[in-house]
C-alpha cells in the first residue's frame, strides 16, 4: 500500500501542476491537487518502516477521506459541463473530479489491504 500512496501523490502532483499552468498561472487553488500530492509522498515513505506502516496508512486514509469531500462535486460539475452548462470551469471540474475518482480508487485499495490484514492476523 506504501508503493501505491507515493504513486498516488505522484499523479495528484501532475494534476495540480498541468491544471495550474493550464491556467494561465492564475490561482493557487489550482495546486491543491499537488499539495494532497505531496502529502501522500511523505505518508507513502513514512509507511515503509514496517512499525509506522499501520498507523501511518490510517492517516493516509483519512487524508483521501478529506480530499474526496473536497473534490467529490467536480464530478457532478463535469457531468453539469458535459451537459452543455457553459458557467462551469471546466478545467477545475476536471482536476477536480479526477482527483475524487483516484481517491475513491485509493480508499477502496485501503480499506480492502485493512481486510485483508485483519484476515491475515487472524
């Protein structure tokens, strides 16, 4: 799970570095994507040591938790543009709702390692 939080964090950085210069460099706002992203690179190498790891990923969890309440309406933003609503910016809804779909994606990895961990314990 480690490997796939620093992966994670990569990506999110991408999105909020390609979705701040693509536009026009205007709002920081546009790098919070990146500011989740490097929060999970710290998490993902914290989590290597094998006596952080549980607790750590617990955090990792919840920072997702976090960033999907936060990112979760560009999904329906996009679907709104999609629509032909010309007074969404499309550019946010789509940082937006990529980075709620990989967090989804992300909490759903988490808590099946967690059931499987449990399972492997007992």
């Amino acid at each position: 799970m480690p490997h796939y939080t620093r992966i994670l964090g990569i990506i999110l950085i991408l999105i909020g570095i390609i979705g701040y210069i693509a536009s026009g460099a205007v709002s920081i706002t546009a790098m919070i994507p990146a500011f989740f992203g490097i929060a999970f690179i710290i998490l993902g190498r914290l989590a290597q040591k094998e006596a952080w790891r549980k607790h750590v990923m617990h955090i990792a969890l919840l920072v997702a938790l976090i960033g999907l309440f936060g990112s979760f309406s560009g999904i329906f933003d996009v679907i709104s543009w999609l629509g032909g609503n010309q007074e969404v910016n499309e550019l946010a809804a789509i940082a937006r709702a990529l980075m709620a779909l990989l967090l989804i994606g992300y909490i759903a990895l988490g808590v099946k390692s967690f059931i499987d961990a449990r399972k492997a314990a007992s």
